[in-house]
C-alpha cells in the first residue's frame, strides 16, 4: 500500500496521468451543415489568403477548403434552388475565382450583378477585375513547334506580368503571381523537354530551371523548382553514362561532377524541414545515390 | 611474338605482369618457355597447358635436385591452366589443385577468391552462416537476460521475484525466437538468388539436382514471405486508417500466387472503409435536410449577416453580426453571428478579439456552426503557438516515458510483462522495469546524451509558424524553441542557425554549438570511404576556433594530392624489387637504416607530374626533408607501373579481418560480453555470430 503514491507520482511524471492530445471534432467536421454562413465564414476567412507563398488552406477534415465551399455551395443550390441566390452566387464566384476558373467567375458575378442585390456593386467592381483575369487565362499556351509554344508563352506571361503590376499591393496579386510562375514552370519545362533538339539546350534549360528558383525564391513552389533543377541535372549524368558506356570511354570524375550536381539539389529539399516535397526529395535523393553507386560499381 | 606477348599482357593484366616480371631476372631459355605458356593459352590449348604445368614441375624439381631454388613460376602456371577448364565442376577440381601446392599469396588469393566467387559456394556459405546465427542468436537471447550482474539480478538480493522475471524474460524471448526460427532471411535470399544464376550458367554441373531441391525449398518460402509482408503492410495501413495505401498493398497481395485467402478478408474490409468515407466525404458537402430558416423577425439581420460575410468587409461583418446580437438574443444563429464576428476582427487585424469570439461559439455545441467552430480551434493550423506547445508536450510525456518505462514495448516485452504478471501478481509490478534503478539512470544518461525521441513535430511546427508569421512579436521565442529542439535532434547547423536568429545569442552557447557541428562534420568527412575533402576544407575554413578543425587540418595535411602515388617506406621494404632499375631505380642503401648515406623516412617515396620526390632524414641532425627529382616520361611511366603493380599486390594479399578483432579470435567460439542498455548493466556469455561477408547486403533486404 506504501507503494502506492510513488507509483502515482511516477505514472503522472511519465505523463500517463495527463490529459490526451487534443483532436479535431470529426464528427462535427463531416456533418452535413445547417447554416450557410459556416460555409460563407470559411471561404471569407481564407479570400486574403496568400496563395503564392502558402499552401490553400484546408478544412479539419483536410479537405482543399475552395473546392469544398464550391460544392457545398452547388449543392446548397441544388437542394433549396432559389434561397439566398445572390448571396450563393456571389460566394459561388469567389470560390471560382480563387480556384483560378476566371471565366466561370466572371459569368457569376455578371449574374449577381444584374439583379437587384445589395452585393450587385462589389459583384459589377469583381466581375471587371475578373474579366482582364479571364482574358489573359484564355491566351492559348502551346503552338505547332517549340519557337511557337515558347513565343505564345511569352505573349501570355507579358500579359500576366501587366496584371500583376496593375494588381500590386492587392490581396489579387498572389493570383497573379501564381499564374506567372505557373507559366515560366511550363516554359522551362518545355524547353526542358526539347533539350536535345535546342542549341546548348542543357545549358538553356539549366539556366530556365535557375531562373524560376531565383525568380520565385519566396514561393511555397520553391522545393518543387530545386526538385526539378535536380531532375536536370540528374538527367544529364544519365545521358553522360549513356553516351559513354564503353568502360575506357567512362570519366569516373566527369559522372561524379554530374551526378552530385544532382544529389546536391535533391538533398536541399530532402534536408528542408515542412516542405511537403521533403518525403519525395528524399525517396528522389536514394533512388539517384543508389544509380551513382551502381554506374560507379560497374566502372571500378 | 612480341605482338603474342603484349595481347598476353592486355587479356591477363596482373598475372601476366608478374609472370613477366619473375621471367625476366630467368634465364632465356625459361623466358623462352614463358612465352610458350603464353601462347598456349591464348590459343586456348587446354592439354598443351597441362603438359606445361608438369613440364613446370619438372624443372623445378631438376633445379631442386641441383640445389638451385624453384623457378617460382610453376604456381602461375597451373592457375593458368585452371581458367582453361571447360566445366563448373573441372575449374574448382584445378583451383582446389593450385592451393594444394601452396602457392606465392598472389596466386594463393586469385584462386581463393575465384573458389569464393562462385555462386553456388557463395549460397552454400550464406546458409551455412545463416543457421549458425539464428541458432546463435537462440542461445544468446536465452542466457542474455540472465547476465550475471544485470540490474534485475542486483536487484533479486533484495527480491528473489525479480530472478523469475529473468528467468520468465529468458523462457518468453526463446519461444518467441523459436517462433520466428523459421522466418526467411535476408541470407535465403541471397542464396536464393546464386542457386538459381549458378543453374542458369552451368544446368549440367554435377550439383544441379542438390540446387534445384534448394531452389524450390527456398522459392516456396520466399513466396509466403512476400505474401505474408504485402499482407502485413496492408494491414498497417488499414490499421491507420490509410486506405488508398492498404488498397494498393492488398490488391497486390490478392493478385500473388496462394495469397488471395489471406488478404480477401481484409481487402473487403478496405472496400467498406473506403464506401464509409466517400459516404462520409459526400455528406459533409451537403446541407442538413432540415437547415433552419430565421424567424421573419430576424430576417433581415440575418440577410444583412451573409451580404457582409461574402462581399468580407472586416467592419461591415462586425457591424452586421454585433448588430445580430445585440437584437436577436437566444436566436439559433447566434453561434452564426460570433462565427462572423470572429472572421470579421480576424480580419481587421483584432486577433485576441477574434479568438475571444470563436472560443463564445465554440461551447455552444448545439448548434452545427459550434461544433464546427470547436474542430476549428482544436486543428494545429488555427493556433500555430499552441501547435508547437503541444509537440514539445508530446516529446516531453514520450522522453518521460522512455526514462521510466524504457524505449520498447514490443511482442517479446509483451509477453515478458504478461508473464510475470500472470505468475506473481502485483509485485510483479517490481519487476517490470519501474524499479530498476539502474535501468533508469542509464535511459536518463542516455536521454540526455541523445534524444531518443523525434522532435520533427516541433520542428515541422516551428518552422511552419516563422514561414507563416514571421512578423510575429513570438517569433524570438520560436527561434529558441527551434535551436533548442534541432540541438537534441543532432542537426547543429539548423539549431545554429536559428539560435543566432535571436536578439541576444551568447556567444558561448554559439561555440558550443560551433564545436559540436564541427564534430559532427568531421565525423562526416571520414564515414564514405577515404576522408573527404571538401568538409574538412569546410571545417577549416568556416569553424576554424573549433576542436575538430586542428583534427581536419592535420587530415588534409596527410591527404595525398589528386594523382600523386605514394609508395610508403614499408611498401618499399615489403617489395624491395621495386628499387630496381625496371622500377624506380633508388640506391638500396637508402633502406640500409644507415642515414649517413641517406635513408628513406616513413613517408618513402611520392610519385607526382612526372618526378620522384624522397622523402628522406636529414643527416646529421634531426628532422625530415623532401628530394625532388625529375624522370624522363619513360622512367616515369615505368616507375608508376612498377609502383601500381606493387601496390594492387599489396591490396590483394592483405588480411581481411575486422580491425576490432584480435589474431586469435576465429578460434574462440564464445565472447563474454557487458552492456549498458536499457535495463541496465549487464554482463553474459554467448555463442559468436558469424560476420555477414555479402558483398550486396541491400540487394537482398
């Protein structure tokens, strides 16, 4: 019986008395709602947020808020067709909006604006700013070759980067940002991709590659950019032994030089503390030392 | 035949070399001979070779009759001959052949490790070595437990129930070994693996139908083994409730030959998890049926309410909702309007405010919007602060438990504990580890030494809040909390970092974590093979007060340069043929141990851009100094093929042993053995295992 207080004390040091860790309500999370504003109250909390820096927010369920409050607000049409409608609509388009379906969201703020609601001013103020949106997303992306899916690239970024200097200081430069680093990732990836057919196309592409980590270093898409970067390279130590198979022709320092090009960037983001892009940063980094150990065993 | 001989020399690089080598101090007629052999084999004339081998012997044994010493070349002869045979089953019979003769140690360790090499041998020593260690490791884990001096047995002077615990620890841990006895090994799959490419070279060897048995014997286990792990991981994974990956894992094991019986059940277990979250998920993105309508009296306010939320003016939203209830007292959208108000001081920038009304929303639980509120302010992306509190929390209670508890709970632990539960009741509570003294100091001893709990959580939480708001008056604070926790984690350079992020950093603590890094960086640089270059550079030249960089300096001092090649002074001795003129042409008497007419130091010889430089001892007095002398390209080339040869010779004949075990030790089959691990000191003997000698662990794992 002595024992006892001395077990209590041990049990409650060892935190076996405490209290358990906290956890979302789930239940409360997957419940079907009752009240429009949990919806609206959500997607209004999220409107300013930073989408060029920060991951969209999620719900407690880890569900993309966006793309649920669009749902829920579908449905809320589907199942009381008529009840609220403006406010839907209004709301139905800022989701859009932040989604990045531009045209769509034009069409719903157009909507709102025609009627004779309260929101119809801030709807007619939204839909114009949208609108040069939607008209800059619409420019095509990709031509017959390469010169003229690079050159319509150019021309859409030109008019994305006149967005984001008219959109400066606004909570709708991030968007803009965002679309602008979409497009240079999509350049650089086509010229990634036509290396070979490109003059010193390596060195274009690694130059592309660097451009994006430099230009967009405040990013949440940065590690993903150095992921590529180290593809680059990583491919070009691929070619390097392919090309020089032959165990005379093989230059154990010239694949070295390539490879730990390669390992260097993926182990920046392996080594990259809440990139989310750190678990596949790490798998990429085995995979390629597991290659280079291999290519060099095969040479030594 | 000059042509004959050089091909000689390219197909067989380094017994050519020697052959030649040792043929050119002979006489012309066996120089003569040596080329015969030479051509012989290139021909490809097996039985022309073996009338050389005896020809060989002849000669020497009609030398040895006239007192001269063997030619020395008969060894080198018959391993030749041996790579001439055309079976499996011939070459070994002709290898085995050349050891017998007791050959020079170069010969001696080609034809060993062509023996060694082959596959079917490699497999039959793998399990060989396999069933030693699984019995080993019965008996070890059988009389571990009762170590002599471990701290239970310490402790049964006080209690005699705690040498039952030994003895129940011991009885569980062997029937739980016993159990696994049987599980395949990463050895089995190895051998699995040389059986098969042994087959696939030579299917008529004489051992073809011993091999096919272990074949299918082992492919049997091999396949329950799979199938037993893709079941277990999708498992794991149901039991996590991570269905996409059970899916995969079970849909796998079902598609596996004999597997699908036991991977069924628990894939249409994931089938019906999967239905109740897209039920779950859908549900969640449709109103309630029965979504309340506002009385008509508070109609307008509650329209008012919801323009202001979406158009997400901060000051209309407050107004609108202050507004709400103010007039609408005990109205069922009230958590609705402390919700908006709440957003609507977010974002305005009155955050204490805002958390004061979303905490009002939160308890009514009611109502959908406060049960909603209440997930929000429990999910860690809400309040960063507290998320990184509760990592450290977290990490405290398990470091806790560790200390008292220990580290492992796992089935053997299990069925210990059960055990003696089972056999003494409460005071078995005694031995269960609570009391052992000895053990807890070592975990706590442990603990501070090295964390062993993960601090990812914090870190991740950290990191993510400084990303966020790095604005924020606590973002001092979270810089500590970061060094603090990437310190215990062992990342020196992180927890560096952001200790001198902070306003105020002690310059002491700054080279502690200096010294530390710097440690840990030079244990770095010699872990892959030959020490690396660039971290010791690194150490030098970004933390040159530390400790570690006096070490990395002297270790770059040692570095040879990049194509320099140093035969040291005992290589020299070791191969004194090389201060020949076919080498490097030195005076011998530069090894006589007389300096007065010079003398090699240590550091010998370093061959570099084409010249010799001696390091030699100064004469008289003390002291060293370094002779450089210039070699025309063609003494040069001949110096450093004599060089690489002796050395490739040298890292051929040397031993391979453990450089931690003693000369004698292969012929002691027990160990005695202390240890300071969880439960304390302890002190056993056991049975040696054998060392793993596959060369490609990871291929098998």
């Amino acid at each position: 019986m002595r024992r006892s207080p001395f077990l209590l004390i041990l049990l409650l040091a060892a935190g076996l008395g405490g209290p358990p860790a906290r956890a979302g309500d789930a239940t409360g999370a997957f419940a079907p709602y009752e009240d429009l504003l949990e919806v609206l109250g959500d997607l209004t909390w999220h409107l300013r947020d930073d989408l060029y820096r920060f991951p969209p927010a999620k719900d407690p369920t880890g569900h993309d808020l966006y793309r649920l409050a669009l749902s829920r607000l579908e449905n809320w049409e589907k199942r009381y067709p008529g009840r609220l409608r403006d406010v839907v609509g209004y709301a139905r388009a800022e989701a859009l909006e932040r989604l990045g379906e531009y045209a769509k969201a034009a069409d719903g703020y157009a909507q709102v604006a025609a009627e004779g609601s309260p929101l119809a001013d801030a709807a007619r103020a939204a839909r114009e700013r949208v609108a040069a949106f939607a008209d800059a997303a619409a420019l095509p992306e990709d031509g017959a070759d390469v010169d003229a899916t690079l050159a319509a690239l150019r021309r859409k970024l030109d008019a994305w980067g006149h967005l984001v200097e008219r959109s400066a200081g606004t909570p709708y430069e991030t968007a803009a940002l965002v679309e602008e680093e979409r497009l240079e990732r999509l350049a650089a990836a086509v010229v990634v991709r036509n290396r070979r057919e490109l003059q010193e196309g390596n060195l274009t592409a690694e130059r592309a590659l660097r451009f994006l980590v430099q230009k967009h270093a405040d990013s949440r898409n940065l590690p993903d950019h150095i992921l590529r970067l180290g593809d680059l390279y990583a491919d070009v130590a691929r070619d390097y032994a392919e090309a020089h198979a032959r165990p005379l022709a093989f230059e154990e320092d010239e694949f070295v030089q390539r490879a730990d090009r390669a390992l260097e960037m993926y182990r920046k983001v392996a080594t990259w503390d809440g990139a989310p892009q750190k678990p596949e940063a790490q798998g990429r980094f085995a995979a390629f030392d597991a290659y280079k150990t291999s290519v060099l065993a095969r040479y030594r | 035949m000059r042509a004959l001989l050089l091909l000689a020399l390219l197909v067989l690089p380094a017994r050519a070399a020697d052959l030649i080598g040792e043929a050119a101090s002979a006489d012309t007629a066996i120089e003569e001979r040596v080329r015969l052999v030479l051509a012989h084999r290139l021909e490809g004339k097996a039985e022309v070779l073996s009338a050389d081998v005896t020809a060989f012997e002849a000669l020497d044994e009609e030398r040895e009759a006239k007192g001269l010493a063997p030619m020395g070349l008969t060894d080198d002869v018959r391993y030749l001959a041996a790579g001439l045979a055309f079976t499996r089953d011939a070459q070994r019979d002709a290898l085995r052949a050349v050891l017998d003769a007791h050959p020079d140690p170069v010969v001696r360790k080609c034809a060993e490790h062509q023996l060694e090499a082959d596959d079917a041998e490699r497999a039959d020593r793998l399990l060989e070595d396999d069933r030693h260690n699984r019995r080993a490791g019965v008996v070890n884990d059988f009389v571990r437990p009762l170590g002599v001096f471990s701290g239970t047995a310490f402790l049964a002077v006080l209690n005699p129930f705690l040498l039952a615990g030994s003895a129940v620890d011991s009885v569980a841990t062997t029937a739980v070994n016993l159990w696994h006895y049987g599980r395949l090994s990463r050895q089995e799959r190895e051998a699995l693996v040389h059986y098969r490419t042994v087959l696939e070279r030579e299917p008529r060897t004489s051992d073809a139908p011993e091999i096919a048995r272990a074949i299918r014997r082992l492919g049997t286990k091999r396949a329950a083994a799979l199938c037993e792990e893709t079941v277990a991981a999708g498992k794991r994974a149901l039991e996590a409730d991570d269905l996409d990956h059970a899916a995969f894992y079970l849909a796998d094991a079902h598609d596996l030959d004999g597997c699908a019986r036991k991977s069924d059940r628990l894939l249409a277990r994931t089938d019906e998890a999967r239905a109740r979250r897209a039920a779950r998920d859908e549900a969640q993105r449709w109103p309630a049926d029965d979504a309340p309508f506002p009385r008509l009296a508070e109609l307008e306010d509650y329209r008012a309410l919801l323009v202001a939320t979406a158009a997400g003016r901060p000051s209309s939203m407050i107004s609108a909702a202050s507004g709400f209830l103010e007039r609408h007292d005990g109205s069922r959208f009230e958590s609705s309007a402390r919700y908006v108000l709440a957003i609507g001081r977010e974002l305005a920038g009155h955050h204490e405010a805002a958390r004061d009304a979303l905490a009002d929303a939160a308890r009514d639980h009611r109502s959908a919007v406060g049960r909603h509120v209440a997930s929000l302010l429990a999910s860690p992306d809400f309040n960063r602060l507290a998320a990184i509190d509760e990592a450290e929390r977290r990490h405290r209670r398990d470091t806790l438990r560790y200390v008292f508890l220990g580290g492992r709970m796992d089935g053997r632990t299990a069925v210990y504990s059960a055990a003696q539960l089972g056999a003494t009741g409460v005071q078995a509570a005694e031995s269960l580890g609570i009391f052992n003294v000895l053990g807890v100091l070592t975990r706590g001893w442990q603990a501070w030494r090295h964390d062993p709990v993960s601090n990812q959580a914090i870190i991740d939480r950290g990191e993510e809040f400084l990303a966020r708001e790095p604005d924020s008056p606590e973002t001092a604070g979270v810089h500590a909390r970061l060094a603090d926790a990437y310190e215990r984690a062992g990342n020196y350079g992180r927890a560096l970092m952001h200790y001198r992020a902070m306003p105020d950093p002690s310059p002491k603590r700054i080279a502690a974590l200096e010294d530390k890094l710097a440690d840990r960086m030079l244990e770095d640089a010699g872990r892959s093979g030959g020490p690396d270059r660039t971290l010791l550079e690194a150490i030098v030249h970004h933390l040159g007060e530390t400790k570690a960089a006096d070490k990395a300096r002297k270790r770059l001092r040692d570095l040879p340069g990049t194509g320099e090649t140093v035969l040291s002074r005992d290589v020299l001795e070791a191969n004194p043929s090389l201060l020949g003129p076919d080498g490097l042409d030195l005076d011998p008497r530069l090894l006589d141990g007389d300096r007065t007419d010079g003398e090699l130091a240590d550091a010998g010889v370093t061959l570099a851009a084409g010249e010799m430089r001696l390091t030699l001892y100064n004469s008289p007095g003390p002291g060293q100094h370094v002779e450089t002398r210039p070699l025309s390209a063609e003494a040069y080339a001949r110096a450093h093929a004599a060089a690489e040869e002796a050395l490739y010779a040298r890292l051929l004949t040397a031993e391979r042993r453990d450089g931690d075990s003693g000369r004698y030790e292969r012929y002691i089959p027990f160990f005695v053995q202390g240890t300071v691990g969880d439960d304390g000191v302890s002190v056993y003997p056991g049975v040696k295992m054998r060392r793993d000698r596959s060369e490609d662990r990871e291929l098998y794992e």
